[in-house]
C-alpha cells in the first residue's frame, strides 16, 4: 500500500496518516476506553491521552494539540514534498525525509506504533522521491533512539539527520560489499 501511495503521489492527510498506522498496527492495536473518549489503534486513531517517553518521562504535546500539529506536519510536508519531487539534490532530500520523521515522532500522533509508522513514512517519502529507502538495523536502535532524544531534546534536528545519514551510508556500503562477494562466487562458478 505505502509504495503505491508513493508512486500515485497523493498528498499527505489525517485520512493517510491512519491508514498507514493501521496497516502497521491492525494486529497488534487496541481499543482503548479512557474518560476523553475511545479510540482504536488499530483502526489509526489519533490518541485521547496523553503519553511521555519511556523511563525519562518526557512528555509529547498534549493530545488536543495533536491534529493541529498534524496538519501543519501534514502542509508543509506536502509543499516541501512538490517542490523536491523534480530537483536533482539527493542530500537535501535525504534531509528532509529525516526530519520529516523526526516531527511526526515528536507529535506522536499515536499511542502506540509511532516510530514504526513514522519509518514507514519515511521510506515512502523517499520511495517517492526516487532515493534508496533507510533502514535501521537492530544493531542500531539504542543509536538511534538517542539520536532522535537529543535531537528532541536540544531542538536540533540535525543531531538525527547526522546520525540517519551516517547510518545510511554504513548499511549501503555494507550492501554493495555484500554485492560484490556475491559477483566474485558468481564468477568462480562461471569460470569452473
């Protein structure tokens, strides 16, 4: 569904927003029964509570704020989007589906299921923008779970696209490495 959104170009809403927290969440979300109301997560609905952020406590904007948040998220987004859609600047691209991210994460639309879905958006901006999707590796997640921290923290989104980038450019060399011993065996075998 993501990359067919990427390809048809449609602009960022709520009504996108949530079918991409439910394609992330529709089997593990919950229904939730709180004194402002029930949501569903696994439908995407937006959050009635509000959260904070692991053991530090840190909380996210409060949970009237979220659409208010989100359709600003959601303007610039799409006007950024279209003006970059036909420039050749592949960092800035890069940049801006990073930061991107970051400020989805740090409305947190959701109660649960924020940062898988703030990564989905993500690789479909950058699908979208003709870039090689970023990954994080398993091996990274303290990495970059402090990154977006600091970056929240010191109202820096550079802290995150740093480390983004870094990371980015580690898992392609990783990949074309991995390439290249593959067209070496390819040729041991063509030439026995």
């Amino acid at each position: 569904m993501s990359i067919q959104l990427a390809n048809q170009h449609r602009d960022y809403s709520f009504e996108m927003l949530r079918a991409l927290s439910t394609a992330v969440l529709k089997n593990t979300g919950s229904r939730y029964n709180t004194a402002l109301g029930t949501f569903d997560s696994s439908k995407g609905d937006f959050r009635k509570v509000n959260v904070s952020a692991g053991s530090s406590g840190k909380s996210y904007i409060i949970y009237t704020k979220v659409e208010d948040r989100l359709k600003k998220w959601c303007s610039e987004v799409n006007e950024k989007r279209n003006g970059l859609l036909k420039s050749g600047d592949i960092y800035g691209k890069y940049l801006f589906t990073f930061e991107s991210h970051l400020d989805l994460l740090t409305i947190h639309p959701w109660v649960d299921g924020n940062g898988r879905t703030a990564r989905l958006v993500m690789n479909q901006l950058q699908i979208e923008l003709g870039l090689i999707p970023a990954k994080i590796l398993k091996e990274d997640k303290a990495e970059y779970i402090d990154a977006l921290l600091k970056a929240r923290e010191g109202h820096d989104p550079r802290v995150f696209s740093s480390f983004m980038m870094a990371s980015h450019i580690r898992n392609l060399q990783a990949e074309i490495r991995e390439f290249k011993k593959s067209q070496e065996v390819s040729d041991e075998i063509i030439i026995s």
